[in-house]
C-alpha cells in the first residue's frame, strides 16, 4: 500500500488473538499492537490529531514550540511528527526514564528538559506548565486535558475494533491519561451499551511508565471515570510477569504497561464462560531493553524499580 507520508500509516494497527492465554473455550482475547504504528507507540494516534487540530484552530503556527509533559511514548511520538513539520520540540520528562526514550527523542531533534523523577510524571506536568509561562512561542497540547487525545481514539481505535471483531463484549486497557479508555469507551458503548470498559490501574506508589494510580492526586480532566465498569490494580511483578509470557507463548515484545493491561484481561477472562475481550497493547519492548525487565527476579521487583519509571 502507498502513502504519502509516514503520518499517514498510523493507525490501523493489527488485532491479533492470544489463543494461548484463553482460560477456556468459548473466551478468546485479542490484542490491539499498538507497537505497529511508525514510532512503536499507542501515542503516534493522539499526537497526529492533537497537532492536526491545533493547525486546523490557528493555535499552531509556523515558528511555534511545542512543548510537552511526557514519560516518553507521547514525546516521541510528537517528535516525529514535528520533525516532519518543521516544529521545534521540548518534551519535559522525569529524568529516570529508559535510556532508549531519552535517545529516540534525540535522534528526532528533540530538546528535553527532566524534571525530578521522584515525583512522577505529575512532577514533568507541573515543571511544563511553569515553563509555558516563559516563552510566548511555547505551544502546549496537554495531552492529559486535550479532548483530541480521547477523540483519536473514538474516531479511531474504536472505530477499527469495531470493524474488526462487531461482537467484542469487553475492552481492557491501562489507565495513563485516560485517553485511550474514554475514547474507546465513548465509542464502543454508543455501538453497544452491553460492551464492559475495564481499566488496568497499578497499586499506588508503583513505578511503571504509562499507567498511573489515580490514589497519587492527579486526576487527568480527559479521563471519563462515568464510562468506566471497573478497575483492576496490578502490580509492577504481575505486569512484567505477564510482558514476559507475552513474548515467550505469543512471541510479541511489548512493554510492561502492556503486560499490566493482559494481566486485566486474564483476571475478567478467568470469570467468563464465554466472551471476547480486547485489549490494548500501548507499545513494544525495544524501549525497555536497557531495564532488562525479561530477566530480573520478580521477587524484588519492586524494590528494583523503586527508582525508574517504567509506565
């Protein structure tokens, strides 16, 4: 298939079935690879339309800065695209996450200022919204309050599960900024109010990149939690134990927030007699090489990644 951008393959990502991890016969799950779009991440989705609608509105003019609060997959994902657009680009990230983030938005021309990695992503969002006050070029999208971030994905991913597998009954996915679980949810339950939304939440205090405890006091404004049926905590050990059964039963290499997410799904999958559940696979694993998560001992997993942020 021809394109005339790279821009233009994002989306449309594959919908695969994990027959391995089925409970029983009459429960499939499929996971949606969002590691297939062109920077390896969900947030290629959300970066496009938040760009694209600030473009549309007048907001993003030539000369602008785009600056960002991220813990990576978003910021990369913007650098990709400003790079095709001949936008400059700041991500502000905390300064313990994986190496291979902080390089990918190099090699994209990207500026990074860290904020403290002890606080969290919530820390980058508040050192941003310092720094957007200094600079009248400094353009921030917000991914956490932008209703672009949700409706990439209710125009979208939603649009494309529903295509793809009309009798889903339950969709699973981690909750980060809440985008891809409003949006989705928004979608699939105006397609059919009987689709169950499950959120993968990790414990508080746990330290991985992607996902957030809404119990560490930032509530993101484009989470939706009226669409919600219900949330299920996981826990860093659970998360990386299932990224590993990811890549040994189906041969998919994804990051660990994605285990966090199948791990959701398994939890509802072993309650069903039958059903089809969906869940959202956010990124790949090339990005987490450097933390060696498919070899640590998860029995001190915790206390080995008290000080990297890894969803």
């Amino acid at each position: 298939m021809r394109y005339g951008s790279i821009i233009e393959t994002i989306g449309n990502t594959p919908l695969v079935e994990l027959k391995s991890f089925s409970p029983r016969p009459g429960v499939e799950i499929y996971a949606k690879l969002e590691g297939a779009n062109p920077s390896g991440s969900v947030k290629d989705r959300i970066a496009k339309q938040m760009i694209e609608e600030a473009e549309a509105s007048g907001r993003l003019q030539a000369g602008a800065i785009l600056l960002e609060p991220t813990s990576g997959n978003t910021g990369i994902s913007l650098a990709m695209i400003a790079r095709i657009k001949g936008y400059q680009f700041v991500a502000v990230m905390p300064d313990n996450v994986t190496r291979e983030r902080r390089q990918m938005l190099e090699l994209y021309g990207a500026r990074i200022i860290y904020s403290d990695g002890t606080q969290g992503s919530n820390g980058a969002v508040r050192l941003a919204k310092e720094l957007v006050k200094s600079d009248d070029r400094y353009v921030m999208l917000y991914q956490y309050g932008n209703p672009a971030n949700p409706g990439a994905h209710y125009n979208g991913t939603a649009v494309e599960i529903i295509r793809d597998l009309p009798d889903i009954d339950i969709f699973v996915a981690g909750l980060g900024t809440g985008g891809t679980l409003t949006g989705n949810a928004r979608r699939l339950k105006e397609y059919n109010p009987a689709i169950k939304i499950v959120a993968a939440e990790p414990l508080q205090g746990d330290g991985v990149q992607g996902l957030r405890s809404l119990e560490d006091g930032f509530i993101p404004p484009v989470l939706d939690q009226s669409v919600l049926d219900t949330k299920i905590l996981v826990s860093s050990a659970d998360s990386i134990r299932r990224t590993r059964q990811l890549k040994d039963q189906e041969g998919i290499f994804a990051g660990p927030s994605c285990g966090a997410s199948l791990h959701a799904a398994l939890r509802v999958a072993s309650t069903l007699e039958k059903g089809k559940i969906v869940t959202i696979l956010a990124d790949g694993g090339w990005k987490y090489l450097s933390e060696d998560l498919w070899t640590i001992d998860l029995e001190g997993v915790e206390d080995s990644l008290e000080a990297k942020l890894l969803w």
